[in-house]
C-alpha cells in the first residue's frame, strides 16, 4: 500500500523591527519613504512589535511584513523595509 508522504518541516521564516540610528535620516531613500519623521539606525530589535507574529511560512512572512510595515507607519513610527 502507497502512502502519501505529508511535509513536517516546520515554519521558519521570521520578520523583525529593528530600531534605527539618527544617520538613517542622512540616506534619501528613508527620508523620501518617512518625510517629516526621524528614527535610529540599528540601535536594537523591539521584539515586542514583531514576535506574535514569528514563526511563519515563506510566503507569510513576504506578506507580513508589508502589512507590519503598513500598521507601524499608521502608528507614527518611520519605517524602512528592505
């Protein structure tokens, strides 16, 4: 009898937030995303933005972080993703 293998792997993509230096402010890209708004550049993870979220599938992840990015601005932080 032929059994259909099913996929264990387990979940392992993850979005971050990542507090950024005052410098970032100095790179046009991130003035032009974030007019009007200053924030740090690779100070330190604020983990309490993001780990509810982590772990997730590729795809996920993709579109998670659109919509965290989205949700942060509407919030008033700056964002920049990559």
């Amino acid at each position: 009898m032929a059994t259909r293998r099913t996929s264990t792997r387990k979940h392992h993509y993850s979005v971050y937030v990542v507090e950024l230096a005052d410098a970032v402010w100095n790179v046009p890209g991130f003035r032009k995303a974030n007019p009007g708004y200053v924030l740090g550049f690779g100070l330190r993870l604020l983990p309490k933005l993001y780990e509810v979220y982590n772990p997730m599938p590729y795809l996920g992840a993709c579109e998670m972080e659109v919509e965290l990015g989205i949700a942060l601005r509407e919030a008033g932080y700056g964002v920049w993703q990559a």
